[in-house]
C-alpha cells in the first residue's frame, strides 16, 4: 500500500515536471515568435496572439505528456489527473494574474481535461466510471 502510494506520487512529481518544462518551451518559442510590446502611452506590456495561442497549445501538449508519463509510472489514472490538476490550478492563476480575456480562462480549465483524457486513453487504463 505504502510503496503503490510513493510510486504514484514520485509518478505525479515526475509528470508535473514534464508538463511544466514543456509549457516553458511552448511559452518561449511563442515570446520568440512573437514578442510582447510595450505601450508607452498606457504603460502597459501587449501580449500578441500568436504568442497566447502557443501557450495555449503547450497546456495541452504539457498536459498530456505529464499524464501520460505518471500514469504510466504509477500504473493507474489517478497521477495523471493530478498533474492535469496541477497544470489547470497553474494556468488558471496565470489568466487571472494577467486579467486575460473569458476564453482563456475557459481553455485553462477544458483543455488540460481533454488533454488527460487523451492520456488515459493511450495508456489503456479504464476510467473511474467503466470501471
């Protein structure tokens, strides 16, 4: 019992890594692309679409390769629906630090959802519900 709940935890530990070092590169790659400007006149910084929508793509890509990876480390769902906790609790403080628009914070909460679905799916594990 104890040894199946260290397994799973390090399994989410590792698993958050993997999404948040992921999330990081889309992030960068997205600030690359295309900068943020600055607006001398308002004093505010102007984050460009292209660079939200890569953001965006890496909550999704992160997710799923973090859930993925913990549940197939821990050998059950519940790992990698804690990374996907992890990865909504995260973006979801983003969105409001930065007072983004409603359909962000909308994506905040579904696409880390869909995104371990998708995990849980292609590591074969039942969901809670058929099983």
């Amino acid at each position: 019992m104890t040894s199946g709940l260290i397994q799973s935890a390090l399994a989410a530990v590792a698993g958050f890594i993997l999404a948040w070092v992921l999330i990081l590169i889309f992030q960068y790659a997205g600030g690359n692309l295309s900068p943020a400007e600055f607006d001398p006149e308002t004093g505010e910084i102007l984050i460009p679409l292209g660079s939200t929508i890569a953001l965006i793509v890496g909550w999704f890509v992160g997710t799923f390769a973090g859930s993925w990876l913990a549940m197939r480390v821990s050998g059950g769902n519940g790992a990698g629906w804690i990374v996907a906790g992890a990865v909504i609790g995260a973006a979801i403080y983003r969105a409001i630090t930065l007072d983004d628009a409603w359909w962000i914070m909308a994506l905040a909460l579904l696409l880390p959802v869909v995104a371990a679905g998708f995990a849980q799916r292609a590591t074969g594990f039942a969901s809670p519900a058929t099983a």
